[in-house]
C-alpha cells in the first residue's frame, strides 16, 4: 500500500482490501492517540498529586520565599538557579505568572510544549515515508516523550528544558529561511549553551546564513542580559565558566557528562580537565563529522540528534532534565536483518524511560556503566552506532525473516490467532539479552511491591494466606513440609545438597537450556522463549494477588530455614534476602515452575533418552529442595506447574505449534521443506 500511494493511485485489485486496511489504521491511530493521552493525564496527576512541598522543587527556586523571583541582588543568590543570565532575564517575569498559577499553568504548558516537540519530530521523519508511518508517528512519538525520564523531570521539577529542543527543532524543520531558523536556534543557545554545536552542523551543510544568525542572535541576546545584568552575567560566564559548579555537585549521578563521568571515576584537578578537554573535542569533531554525514544524506533529524548527544557529552554538566537528545537518536537505523533493527530503538527507549539500576544487575564491577548508562548511550549514538545510510540497499529492505508457514488449527475446539509468530530466523542476541535483564528486573520490582514495597507490609495477609494453605494441605493430606524439613536437616550431606540446589540451578539451569537453544536451535529458541515469558507474567500476577508466607516464615510452625538460617520473628524483616526482594512470593512456586519448564524443554526437544531422562530429573530434585528447605508449600509446586501449563498454552495460542528448524542454513528467499509445518516462507 505504501509503494502504490508513492506511486499512483491504487490499482483496481487493491481496491477490495483497501477499506478494511484503512479501517485497521484508523483504529490502531485513535488507540495510540488514546494511549498519548493516557500517559498526559498519568503525568499531570503524578505532579499534581504530589505534596506542594515535593512537587516542581526547581521552580521554587523562582516563586518561593527565597526563589530568584523575591531576590533583589544577584540570580545567583538563591543558591539553586543554574540557567544562563539570559534564561533569568526572559524567565523572571514569566515567574509572577506562575506564582499564580504555579501547579496547573507550569504543567500543563510544559505537557503543550511536549505535544510540539512529539509533532514537529514526528513531521521530520526522514523521506519517504509511508502513509501509515506518517499517521501514527505522532501518537508514537508523544507517548515515548511522556514515559522519559527527561520529560517526567522536567515535569516533577518544574525545568524548562523543554524549550531549546523545541526551538532547535523549529529552527530546522518548521520555520522558512535560514535567518528564522538561525534566530531560533541562537535563542536555544543562550538558554542552553552547548546548543551552540549547531551552528557547525549548519554551517558545513550549506546553510551559513543560518549559522550566522545563530552566532549573531546569541551575541546579542548574552550582550543584553550582560547590559542588564552585569554581576549575574560575570558570576554565570567568568566565575563559574558557563554554569560550571552551580546547583549540585558536578559528580552527581545526576550529570551524564563526560565531565561528571570522570569526576565519579575519581579524577580531579588539571589531570581531568586536560582528559575531558582532550576526550570532549575527540567526541565533538567525530560527531559533528557524523552529524554532516547523515545531514546530507537526507537524515537531517538524526543529524540533529547525533550534535544534542555531543552537546550532552561535551558540556560540563548535563543534568537528567537535558537529555532529550539522546531519545531523538531512535529514528536511526541500525542492522541489515529486520530482527536487528529493533536492536537499537528498544536499547535507547530503555535507557531513557527506566533506571540504571533496572538496566544492569547489581553488582560492583558494573557500578560504573550503570551509573553512566545515559552518557553510554549518548557516546554511542555520537561517535560508535553504525546508523544505515539511505543509499545502502538495506535501508529500505532488509534481510527479511524467515517464518514458517501459519497453521490454520491443530485442535478443532482450539482455534489459533491469524499471526506470523512462528519465526524461524535466530533473534539479535543483544536485544534478548537486555530483554531477559529487564523483565527480570521488573519481575523483582512486581514481587516487591505486591506487598507494598517491603516484606513487612504485607506479613499479616501473607501469614494468614499460609494458615489457607496449610488448612487445605491437612484436608488434602499432603501437608508434608514440616516432617519432610525436620528429616532432611538431620542428614547433613542431604542437607547441604538441597541447600546448593536451592540457591545454584534455579537460574543457571533456565539460562542454560536457552543458550543452547539459541545457539543450536533458533526456532525451539523462540517457542521455549515464549512459554517461559509467559508463564513468568502468569506467576506475578499470583504474586500479586495472593501474597504468601513459605512455610520457613510461619511462626509456631517450626519449619527450620536450613538455607538462610534461624528467623527472629520479633522482627518485621528478616532473612537475608529481604533486602532484595519479596519473601511472600511463594505462590505459585517459579523455582518449581522454571525447573518443570526445563524438564518439559529438554524431554521434547533432546535426541536421546537418558538426555530426556537427565532433564525430568531437574524439577524432582527441584522440588524435593523447595519443600525440604522450607521456602515453599506443596501446593506452591501445583501451582508452578498450572502458570507453566498456562505459558505453553498461550504460546500455541498465539503462534501455533511449534516450528521445526530445518537441518541446514535457509538462504534468503528459498524454500525448504519443514517437516509438519509446511515451507520456510520469507
């Protein structure tokens, strides 16, 4: 459809199928326009729902009772402002408007300015695009700008970030004339100076009128505010060296900049001024090099991204509310196969919507990438990401995906949904990974916070859960734990193996399953893949719902805690992983769960049978370990096994049977015979 509205009008044999396409695009549009909107008033009520002592801290340093706005002598007085003389000349007056109105007004003008932003780089998608591009880029757009840190700063604080992005934007793609274009983004410039670098990027793509407005409108505009202002002027430009020291300190994780980066390394004094000079001008000339590049190749919004990811590198502090560029650096395209080219969008949407600490595991030696994170990114994007060029012949077409042919049933009561899940091409390896990473993080941060964030939040209904349980076992007869536990702790070898293979394979085993599968088997890779997401999700909402106290953490039950030790009950918390994460998650059992999804995984899909043999042994022995160690009911092992059972199911649901990967390499565009499953189709 794309191909024929570029070409001409539509031909009479697309006719038929066009109305119900359009009707599709126009759903899919009015839904990720509902979802924009969603996210708009999620943000205004977090802002607003907020103490007034907590909420928009940064533009108290204007309105408050010792803000900017009721300082007669110096801006810099307050303590807290660190924005250019020029911001405080053109922002002061506003301030009394905002005094106001101070919650209401500053919100919703910078939700109005976010909305601007998300259309006018929605509007400046590299040509051609295609018609259903170009209507849900906008909706896309602005519903990522809601969810990035940048945005929820700046609404939280109260910044006025927002605004030289906006004007840089403007400037290149709105505005006619070089003069307007160079007049805006001069008036970026002397409220964020960094903004600056444009004026190289304009310059050296033909446009030096506009380069020249640039230069000439910041002069003036920093000549005026230094006319009016002279004290603040030589505190902001001299004193401080363009705000350099001002607000907090410059090695705050806060600031993602080169400087702030080698200052938390533990650097200082004349050895990391001379490297971040010497690193800064390296990353400044490189990026601007690549910024021209893809400027006259026709990316000029990636362009305008590459110098913002340089400006956020090179400038001495660049704090959270400023890093909006690096969101920008999405529209480029990276990877020749179509399975690597959500590699970099999802990376950067990732980087800019979630904490460091979900990105990264905690652990020391990766300390300094997860508190970099965001200066990573915006070095990679600058200088290192091998974005496409629109003459490579894989910009528009990459390698595409294999799929197996679509099954149209296998059970007649059990219909499939008409979707091309069953891939059979092998998935970027880096995009699972921070795939897997993240959902384990979330999946921590979901069992922490159905007890309301601590274990003790949730000890009364978890405790009163198990007594439920307990009571059900009894009536059952299977409430074995207690004699079970109390056996095992008398045979110290036996006590000490399950207490190993409580603690070791309930991870190793799962990761091991999937590489070999991803490495032998890309299709079994996907279906196992699946299931085991899905039965994940399946067991946070158990989690959530019904909190449940292991039978280790029942008082007067006296069930012994072979694994973490002695409990004191006296205690609110207690163990020694309630630091990381919620101890009435028992139901349903995960240790069970993934150890029966090995079993199952490697029974179906191993060649021999004592392989077969050797993997049901796993969930045996895994639930021989959580009962004997007191950390889960027997019914826990139950319902393990019911969100294992739901996974596999939902993922036949979606993508059908599972797809057979063929004994040899499928070349790009050929057709090979899959056994059962029909052709390779690509």
């Amino acid at each position: 459809m794309a191909n024929v509205e570029h070409g001409g009008r539509a031909g009479n044999a697309f006719a038929a199928g066009a109305q119900p396409a359009r009707a599709r695009l126009r759903a899919l549009r009015v839904g990720l326009w509902v979802i924009a909107a969603l996210l708009a008033a999620r943000q205004v009520a977090a802002v607003l729902g907020t103490p007034k002592a907590d909420r928009l801290t940064d533009l108290e340093t204007w309105v408050g009772p010792d803000g900017v706005l009721h300082v007669k002598g110096s801006l810099y007085d307050s303590t807290q402002f660190t924005g250019t003389p020029f911001g405080g000349l053109v922002l002061k007056p506003l301030t009394r408007a905002a005094e106001q109105a101070l919650g209401w007004g500053w919100t919703f003008g910078t939700l109005l300015l976010v909305v601007a932003l998300g259309l006018v780089a929605a509007r400046a998608l590299p040509q051609p695009v295609s018609r259903r591009t170009a209507l849900l880029a906008a909706p896309v757009a602005i519903s990522l700008l809601m969810l990035s840190l940048p945005v929820r700063n700046a609404l939280y604080l109260g910044q006025t970030s927002i605004i030289p992005v906006l004007l840089v934007l403007l400037g290149c793609f709105a505005v006619r004339g070089e003069r307007a274009c160079g007049v805006l983004i001069g008036l970026a410039a002397a409220l964020q100076p960094t903004v600056l670098l444009f004026a190289p990027l304009l310059w050296f793509t033909g446009r030096r009128r506009a380069a020249a407005s640039t230069g000439i409108t910041f002069a003036a505009l920093t000549a005026l505010a230094w006319a009016a202002m002279p004290h603040d002027s030589n505190t902001y430009w001299v004193h401080h060296l363009a705000g350099v020291g001002l607000g907090r300190a410059a090695d705050d994780l806060a600031n993602q900049s080169l400087h702030g980066a080698l200052l938390r390394f533990g650097l200082s004094g004349p050895l990391e001024i001379g490297l971040f000079l010497a690193i800064g001008a390296a990353v400044a000339v490189l990026g601007l090099r690549r910024a021209v590049f893809y400027a006259r190749d026709g990316q000029l919004l990636l362009a305008v991204a590459i110098t913002g990811c340089v400006a956020v590198a090179v400038s001495p502090t660049t704090w959270q509310y400023q890093l909006l560029w690096v969101l920008l650096a999405v529209v480029g395209r990276v990877g020749r196969k179509t399975s690597d080219r959500l590699m970099w969008p999802v990376a950067v949407v990732l980087v800019m919507t979630l904490p460091g600490k979900m990105m990264l595991p905690n652990m020391a030696v990766l300390h300094p990438v997860r508190d970099n994170v965001v200066l990573i990114a915006a070095l990679a994007a600058a200088t290192l990401v091998p974005f496409l060029s629109r003459t490579s012949a894989y910009y528009r077409a990459p390698v595409p995906t294999d799929y197996a042919e679509p099954v149209p049933t296998r059970w007649k009561r059990v219909p499939l949904l008409p979707l091309p899940g069953r891939v059979l091409a092998r998935p970027n390896l880096l995009l699972e990974l921070l795939l897997i990473r993240v959902g384990y993080s979330a999946y921590q941060q979901v069992r922490l916070a159905a007890t309301g964030g601590t274990n003790a939040g949730g000890r009364a209904t978890a405790e009163h859960h198990g007594d439920q349980i307990l009571a059900v076992e009894r009536f059952l007869r299977i409430d074995i734990e207690h004699g079970v536990n109390h056996a095992v702790f008398k045979i110290g070898f036996l006590r000490d193996f399950f207490d190993f293979y409580y603690e070791s394979f309930h991870f190793f085993v799962p990761l091991g399953v999937l590489a070999v599968l991803y490495v032998r088997r890309p299709a079994d890779y996907r279906w196992a893949r699946s299931a085991l997401g899905f039965a994940t999700l399946f067991a946070l909402v158990g989690f959530w719902l019904y909190p449940l106290a292991p039978p280790r953490l029942m008082p007067g039950l006296g069930v012994i805690d072979t694994v973490h030790g002695v409990q004191d009950f006296s205690k609110p918390d207690y163990g020694t992983l309630t630091a990381l994460t919620n101890q009435y998650a028992a139901m349903p059992s995960l240790h069970f769960g993934w150890s029966l999804w090995c079993g199952l995984v490697v029974a179906i899909l191993a060649p021999k049978w004592w392989m077969k043999a050797l993997g049901l042994l796993h969930p045996l022995f895994t639930v021989s370990a959580i009962v004997a160690t007191g950390n889960h009911w027997t019914l826990d092992a139950v319902g393990g096994a019911a969100v294992v059972a739901a996974g596999f199911g939902l993922t036949y649901l979606l993508q059908g049977p599972r797809a057979r990967t063929p004994g040899k390499t499928v070349e790009a565009g050929a057709e090979v015979p899959v056994p059962a499953t029909g052709r390779v189709r690509s």
